[in-house]
C-alpha cells in the first residue's frame, strides 16, 4: 500500500501464481496440478482450485484485463504447454485442442529445456482457464509454475 496524502491507496490487483508440478488431472488428463500458491490473493475476481480428478481450474468472477503466462519443463522429451479457455477437451493434448480454445502456447522442440509464454486479454464473467499440455511437461520444481492476475483499469 502507498499513501497519498491522509488517503490510503491499496493496490487494484488481484492474482495467483502456482508452483511445482504435481502431475495430471486423473480424470482431466491433459490438465495439469501443482503443488501449492506461492501467491494467493484470489477474490472478487479469481478463485481457483486444484483437484486430483479435474486438474487445475481457475474462474473468472469478474470482468476486466487479465495477465497469465504458464510455464513447463519437458525433462525427458519436448512438450507442450499453454492455457485453454472455456475448452470441453480436457484429455485431449493441447496443440490438438479447437484453435479458440487456445488462449496462449507454448513449445519446446527438446528435453531438459524450460518453456514458458505470457498473454493479456479481456475475460468475461464465467471463462475457465486451465493450465493445459501434452502430459510431458513434468517437472515437479519451481519450473513448472501457472500465473493469471486481474489489472484494475484507473
């Protein structure tokens, strides 16, 4: 928080930043899990969760500009990362998703090399965003991580 003059300004943000990898949905196979929030300030905007069966899921609550990039390590062969948007083809690897469905991607052409993309967009009230791969991203470190974060517009 700043202070300008007596009036206390708070920031006009909200995100979350996901870290270590912690496998795939086991029923949303292509969707990938981590093991905990390194950054929680979910809201009014975001929530989010993480199961074993569906994956990582994040909801839009409110409308506005949002951030997200992901990223990913394929340590045995090349991978693909990005994330989907309002997609019902959650076993599906992503490269092969419909192309609308396909908010941001990602590529690495060979093993042990980290991958990672950023976007901005405009979302909606009810959009589903999902961290969404190949399953050979598998790192289990800080390399594989997930971030979305609403900018309030002044």
């Amino acid at each position: 928080m700043s202070r300008r003059g007596s009036a206390t300004v708070k920031p006009r943000y909200e995100c979350i930043l996901l870290v270590g990898g912690n496998g795939h949905g086991a029923v949303n196979t292509r969707i990938r899990r981590y093991s905990g929030a390194q950054i929680d300030r979910s809201g009014e905007s975001i929530s989010w969760s993480d199961d074993s069966d569906d994956g990582t899921t994040v909801t839009i609550k409110k409308a506005g500009l949002y951030l997200f990039g992901i990223g990913g390590e394929g340590q045995s062969d090349a991978h693909v990362i990005g994330i989907s948007i309002n997609s019902s083809q959650l076993r599906t690897d992503f490269q092969s998703i419909t192309i609308a469905d396909q908010l941001i991607y990602g590529h690495r052409g060979q093993a042990n090399f980290i991958s990672n993309t950023q976007g901005a967009r405009y979302l909606e009230v009810g959009d589903v965003l999902r961290p969404h791969s190949d399953t050979r991203d598998n790192a289990t470190d800080s390399n594989a991580y997930f971030w979305i974060a609403r900018m309030e517009i002044w």
